[in-house]
C-alpha cells in the first residue's frame, strides 16, 4: 500500500522485567503489522555489536564495569543506532523495539544509582528518538522466574527484578500513563490510545520525535 510508504514509520517500545515475554509479543506485533501490509521490522536493546560486545560480555559476567559506566554504554549503544533507526523510520518502516532507554533507567536504578541521574530526559538520552508509543508488560516476579533460562544473565535473579520492578513503577508515575499494561511517554502531547490510533495518527506525521530537555 503506497500511502503506509509515504509517511514516517512508528517507533514502538516493549518495556517489561526479564522474560516479560517481550520478544513473544514483538514477534506478534510484528507479524500482525506485517499482515497489515507495514514496512515493518524487530529491533532490540542492547544491541550486541559495536559497544554492545562490551555489554554483552559484562552482562554474561565476563568482565566486570563500573555502574556508571556500563549504564552510559548502553545509552552509547542506542546513540550508535540512532541514525539508522531514523533513517529507517524516515523512509516508512516502522520499528518494534525490545528495550530502549527505560530499561536503562529502570536497570541502573535498581542498582542503586541515583534516579535522577538515570533518568531517560538527562542529557546523555537528550537528543535519541522518542518512541510513540510504549508498551510495558507487566508480569508477575514469580512468573517471570519459572519461565525458561531465567538466571542466566547478571540481572536475572529474583531479587534484583523486584527492584527493577519497583523502578519501572517509579518511571511509570513519572512520566507514563496510568495504565498497568502499557503506558505512554508524557512528553508527547497527543498519545495515541491503541496501535490501531497509532497507526492512523503515523499517516500524519512526517518528523521523528526526539527525547525532550
Ligand atoms: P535483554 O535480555 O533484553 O537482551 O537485555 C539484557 C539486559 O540488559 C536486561 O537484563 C536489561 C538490561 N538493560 C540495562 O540494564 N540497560 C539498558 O539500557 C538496556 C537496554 C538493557
């Protein structure tokens, strides 16, 4: 369909703690997209190239970082993808992706760095695209430990994903839409309800957001 080519393609965040079910759902999303007749296609983060080898190998517990440091590396990480993503966005696909700067805040929080020092709107995420519209999928701790490979990554202990949970509370209050499923990102003045909205509002709008000051 020429006219879903001509405007920009929507940037869609899956939030969610560890085995959330987050690549489940974007494969649904993308594929119900894709029915749909959408350029459309799965994305994630941390993206385990370029300064994503460093992360990957902190995160399998191979080498050991400051917290500081690994948090400004996956915000580096989603800066080395941003003008792909929005050359991609430009040209009309729409990108569904699995973890974005909320985790970062979310994650590095839990660890117990200062909140607001994380925070998605500080300097070093100021300028990356803002997504239109996030999903957040909430899932209860101890389902999330039952399901398969839980444990395997540094952050993937009960524990610690009830904290990350309580951070991703505090972010939703912050910024988000009251909604326990999923929530929107405060700092676009129109948020559009449903996918379904998304999809009619993204035939209008032809600029990418960017994360606010
Ligand atoms: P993944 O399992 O979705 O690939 O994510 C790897 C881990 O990295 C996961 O435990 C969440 C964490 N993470 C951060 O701590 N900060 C970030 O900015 C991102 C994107 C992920």
């Amino acid at each position: 369909n020429d006219l879903k080519k001509d405007s920009r393609g929507a940037l869609i965040v899956l939030e969610g703690l560890d085995r959330c079910g987050k690549t489940s759902q974007s494969a649904r999303l993308l594929s119900s997209l894709e029915g749909l007749r959408y350029s459309v296609e799965s994305w994630r983060f941390p993206d385990r190239t370029g300064v994503g080898l460093m992360i990957s190998s902190y995160l399998s517990n191979q080498s050991q970082l400051d917290d500081h440091a690994i948090h400004l590396l996956f915000s580096a990480n989603r800066w080395e993808k941003r003008s792909l993503m929005e050359a991609k966005l430009m040209s009309g696909t729409t990108l569904i992706v699995d973890r974005y700067s909320y985790s970062g805040v979310a994650f590095s929080s839990a660890k117990g760095l200062d909140f607001q020092w994380c925070k998605v709107k500080k300097k070093n995420e100021v300028g990356l695209l803002a997504p239109d519209l996030v999903f957040y999928l909430d899932i209860s701790l101890e389902k999330a430990a039952e399901r398969g490979g839980y444990g395997g990554e540094r952050y993937e202990q009960l524990e610690f994903q009830k904290k990350v949970a309580e951070s991703y509370k505090k972010l939703t209050d912050a910024s988000w839409k009251e909604k326990v499923t999923y929530g929107s990102p405060s700092c676009f003045s129109e948020i559009p309800a449903t996918v379904e909205e998304k999809e009619a509002a993204v035939m209008s709008v032809n600029e990418a957001s960017l994360i606010e000051k």
